[in-house]
C-alpha cells in the first residue's frame, strides 16, 4: 500500500487530517482518516459516492494513533489507540468492536500495525510499548483470543 505523512488543514476549523487511507469499495470510496488540533484527535471512516461525494455512511468515532486498515469486502478492519473494531462496509455499523485494550501502565496498545487476517483469527500486531505484541482476535466475534 501507498502510506505518506502529511498534514492538512481541514477548511472552517482547527483540525488538521494527519492520516488518510482510501480503500475502494463497490463503486464508492471509503476514507479511514485521523485528525488532531493540538488538543483532541481522533478516527472516522467516511464512505463516499466519488461522484458526487456525498456520504453514504459515516462510522462511529474511534481514537488517535490510526492504524493502516485491512479491507476484506464486505469488511474493513481497524485500529486505533486501546481500540480494534470490524467495520461492515455496506453499512458503516460496527459488526463488533473493542474499546478497553490500552494498558495504561505499560503503554501497550497504544498503537496498532495494520492487521492480518488468519483463516478465521486476526492477528492485531503492536509494537507501542517498544515490545512487540500480539492480539489474536475471533473474526466472527471479537472476543480477544490472546494477548
């Protein structure tokens, strides 16, 4: 995948997109995108008709540090900061997420590689803490497997 730093201002407010993935689906377009303005940041997924641009679908916000996406249509799958989720790219709903993965104490994931998908596990590698970890995840479920 193409993966470039950048930072851009968002027109009409202090937020600055500082990570954008394009993910093609369909015929439309889905934007996994990260923000900050010095203060609050975070993650949305957008799904767009390119024609017009109008949003098909807007995903519930996620938290900072966006991980590159894995797309397996009809699913995209994310990470951000304590936080992996599978998004069902026809309706922008959560087919399940997890919120309370971050360890405070140890920094461990706090951050996330792109995920894999293995058979029917996920593998959520993270390497936040300066350790390398693992998160094995139940594709169908979400329930972590191991940590």
């Amino acid at each position: 995948s193409d993966h470039r730093h950048f930072v851009v201002p968002v027109p009409d407010s202090d937020d600055y997109i500082t990570r954008l993935f394009v993910s093609p689906y369909q015929c439309d377009l889905v934007f996994t995108i990260e923000y900050d303005n010095g203060e609050d940041g975070g993650g949305h997924v957008i799904r767009l008709l390119p024609d017009s641009a109008m949003q098909r679908w807007h995903a519930k916000w996620f938290g900072f540090n966006v991980a590159e996406p894995l797309v397996r249509p009809p699913y995209l799958y994310v990470a951000a900061i304590g936080t992996i989720g599978k998004i069902d790219m026809r309706t922008g709903q959560y087919v399940w997420r997890r919120d309370d993965l971050y360890e405070r104490k140890s920094g461990a994931y706090g951050s996330f590689e792109q995920p894999e998908l293995l058979a029917d596990t996920l593998l959520f590698p993270s390497t936040a803490s300066g350790v390398p970890r693992r998160l094995l995840v139940s594709d169908s479920s979400g329930l972590v497997l191991s940590r």
